[in-house]
C-alpha cells in the first residue's frame, strides 16, 4: 500500500516543534496572539523549523484543559493579544500593557469593543459586520448560548425549559435583553479571528505551517450540544445517558472518564455530517494541518455510562468513522489530517486511516520495551508518520529518561548510542532521522527540560496545562544547532508557501 500521505502539506520531509499558545512567553496571565507569538514563528523559521503544532485554541472551561471548551468553532478570548489593539486605534496606549489577569483583559477588550461601536471607521464596522455574516452558520447560537450562560451560572441543561429546549419565544426575549453582551461576544470572535489571520500569514510568509489539534469530542456544557441536541446520545432533559472515554491503559489503572457526550450516528449520518462539514470548515480556516485527537473512535468509542464514577465498565460500540471521511473528502478534497492513533488500535483502525491516506503517530517514549517487534521503534516508521519524542500528554524526555531504572536507561543508550550527547539530543536525534515525514520535538525537549515543566498528566485534574517558557531561558546557539539537524537529516523542505 501506498504510504505517501494524502495531501502536499504532509508529503515532504518536515520538521516541526510542539508549544501551545498559552506556553509562550509573556507577561498577561497566559501566552497569546500578541508579538510573542510572531517571535516564536521567527525563531521557527531561523532554526528552519517548518511546522508550528499546537493544541485547541477554542475558550476552555474549569481547569484550563484545551480538550474540554464551549465551542467547536469559537477561539479563547484568552489568547487575544492587546498590542494590536493599540496599533489599530482601539485602545489607547496606555491601555495596551498586557493584562495581568482575565478580568483586567476582558475589561480591556470591553473598552476596544466600546470603540469600534463608537469611533471606528466605516471599514472598520463594515469588516465587523462582514465577518459576523460570514460566520452565522456557529457564531449566532455561541454568542446567545455565551450571553446566557455568563448570566445564569450554570449548565445548559439546567437552564429555564424554554431556553434548554430552544422554544423559538424564549430564544428571542434572550435575544433583545442580551444584545449588548452578544455583540460584545461577537466582537471578542472577531478580534481573535483577525489575529489569527494575521498570526498564520506571517507564518506562511516565513515558511512555518500551523498545526492544529481537534478532539474528536465535544464538551456537553457547549454550544453545540445545547445548538443541536439531537446529534448526541443525550436523556429528554440535556443530561447525559452515555459518556466518552477510554479503557485501563498505559496512562490510567481506571481509564479514564472524560464525561463528553456521545454521538448519535446514525443523526448524523442522516443529516449529511453537518456537524462534521461545520467544523472542519472552520478548522481549515484556522490551520494548515490537523491532528484528529483519538482517532481510534471513529472505528469504535469507549461507551461509558454516565452513572459510572470510572471508565473501567465501559464497552466498545462501532461508530461511522468511513461514511464520515468519505462525506468529508467529497465536501473538501484531499484532507490535511493526522490521525492520533495512540492506545488500542485494531487492524480494522488501521485499514480506516490507510484508506484515509492519514499519517498516524510515533512515539519514541513509547519505544522501548517489547523488544524488536516495538512498532514505534524507528525502523518501523512509515512515511504515513508523525514521529514525535514525547506529545502533551507525555513527561518531557529528559524527565522520562531520569524516571527509568538503570537497566531501562541502558538499553536506551545502547539502542541510541547515547555517548557524546546528553539526552535528550539522541531522542531527538533519533526523532529527526526516522522515515516518518513530519518529526515533531515538544519545546521543552529543545530546551532540554525535566519533568517538571511537563504540560499535562493525564487523570490528573489539577496542575496541568501552565507551562510556560521565557525567552533568556534558552542557549543563544539553540536556532543554529537545530538548523543544522534539520538539514543534516533532510528536513528542510524546499517550498515556502508564498514566498
């Protein structure tokens, strides 16, 4: 079978680094799509980095997780860079110091909201209004569902019935007593989605793709469930009957119960996947390539239900991951797309990512023990590969490393040849040398750190998703050493993607 990926983003040779948003420097309350950001789009491109990953850009809820939000479609208020706002006359100077907390950020951008309503040019306005029309098919529902939610504290499902069930009086009364704080919702998308545009043309400009990651689920306390309840396997009152999850596995003794809501199939299938072609319209807009998080489950989901406090007692139920694909290639073409294959993967799983032509994921953490048939083991890569030292979810390869018995670091070293570096060179290394097209190193393994600067534990509720970086943190020849690796290792594509 032909392992050459579907589409020109993911068919040549790649370097790329992993860093979420909120993880670059700064000093607002978390990285965002302020100058920082452009920087690290320089840095990439001197070291000759040509793919930035990172991980769900939509508004988060309690605990930070980028994996459970409110929308699909929507990016995070907290990632709007205040710079620009001043550069464009929508906030004074003095008002254009980051923020130093979420309050004293969305009062900032309430103020440049204030000035475009009141003082901003024709074109100005105009812009405004164009991108909410041209946004409607999710932007109505989230900002009403917002407004809402910011006024009544609590989930959708536990609304008054007009407005959990969408009685269309309801809806409209909201409407009228809520517009200030709808429009101001709408402007908050508006201002993210313009810097963006401008983050990824600077990208583009210099060479770097934006990788991006959707998880295959949505929060139930989202727009979209409260939007289109009839497109997940929800009880008559919005609760949930079933919940998504994954079996006992490396990462948890237990599995693990992440609550989301589940689909109902056959729905979706019998309104063409509108829910799919939404999403994936608004993901393309966003990225150049995209990780599809747990991609096992559009073969067959982990079923959990709802009353179970574990994912232990959960059981396989087959889901319509090919009728899925096919609607999507036949609305798009070719896709960009990535699949996380992680976990218990069957042939069957396999067979639905190879006729998909998507890469799956390597993970060279994961590589040694078993022996010789270890499928992450480098020589087993495919060209179909994302070959990664260590993702998210993973300890930084130095505190994986650090975390092994003597025995275990041993054979490590031998398999790597592990002598005149420190790790975690050999892993990236190792990394950088595989058959997989695209190699992707997490910034902390470039900044050779331990495990506590992990970015995630997974089971773990608190203290995840904090880490950031500061610039003088790292060596001054970091750019030049991983240049050279890059090229040494023929990772240094020969397109620039418009210069």
């Amino acid at each position: 079978m032909d392992d050459t990926p579907a589409t020109d983003s993911l068919n040549q040779r790649r370097a790329g680094v992993l860093l979420h948003l909120t993880s670059l420097p700064g000093t607002g309350p978390c990285g965002d799509l302020g100058w920082e950001a452009f920087n690290f789009v320089n840095f990439l491109a001197d070291a000759g980095v040509s793919v930035w990953q990172m991980l769900p850009v939509g508004p988060p809820q309690a605990g930070d997780s980028p994996y459970q939000t409110s929308s699909a479609h929507a990016g995070s208020a907290r990632l709007i860079g205040l710079e620009s706002l001043v550069d464009c006359g929508w906030l004074p100077a003095e008002a254009g110091a980051t923020a130093g907390d979420e309050a004293s950020k969305r009062e900032r951008l309430q103020q440049a909201h204030q000035h475009v309503l009141r003082a901003s040019s024709d074109d100005e306005r105009a812009e405004f209004e164009r991108f909410c029309n041209e946004q409607r098919f999710w932007l109505d529902d989230y900002a009403l569902y917002r407004a809402i939610h910011e006024q009544r504290e609590a989930p959708w499902w536990d609304w008054p019935k007009g407005l959990r069930t969408r009685d269309g009086r309801s809806l409209g009364q909201a409407r009228r007593r809520l517009a200030e704080a709808i429009d101001y919702i709408r402007f908050e998308q508006f201002v993210f989605f313009r810097q963006w545009d401008a983050l990824r043309a600077h990208a583009n400009a210099r060479g770097v793709r934006l990788f991006g990651d959707m998880p295959i689920f949505v929060a139930h306390d989202s727009a979209e469930v409260w939007a289109r309840p009839g497109d997940f396997d929800l009880n008559a009152d919005g609760t949930c009957r079933v919940v998504a999850g994954v079996p006992p596995d490396y990462f948890s003794a237990t599995g693990q119960r992440w609550g989301n809501p589940l689909y109902r199939w056959e729905q979706l299938e019998k309104n063409g996947f509108r829910f799919w072609l939404d999403r994936m319209r608004t993901q393309l807009r966003l990225f150049d390539m995209i990780r599809i998080d747990h991609f096992r489950g559009f073969e067959a989901y982990w079923e959990v239900p709802a009353e179970e406090e574990t994912a232990m007692n959960g059981t396989w139920v087959e889901a319509k991951g090919d009728a899925l694909f096919a609607r999507l290639q036949q609305e798009f073409g070719a896709l960009p797309l990535i699949a996380e294959d992680l976990g218990v993967i069957t042939d069957e799983v396999d067979a639905l990512r190879q006729r998909y032509r998507m890469p799956g994921m390597k993970v060279l953490q994961f590589a040694f023990d078993g022996g010789p048939s270890n499928p992450y083991l480098p020589f087993h890569h495919g060209r179909d590969s994302v070959c990664y030292t260590g993702t998210h979810d993973n300890d930084t390869t130095l505190g994986w490393y650090q975390a092994l018995t003597d025995a275990q670091r041993q054979h490590v070293d031998d398999y790597l040849g592990h002598a005149q570096e420190p790790m975690p060179w050999p892993m990236i290394r190792a990394a950088l040398a595989s058959r997989a097209d695209l190699a992707v190193v997490p910034m902390q393994d470039l900044m050779e750190l331990d495990g506590v600067h992990r970015m995630n534990r997974p089971g773990v509720p608190r203290g995840n998703w904090q880490w950031r970086f500061q610039w003088d943190q790292l060596d001054d020849q970091l750019a030049r050493r991983v240049a050279h690796l890059i090229a040494l290792y023929g990772r240094a594509p020969d397109d620039a993607l418009g210069v």
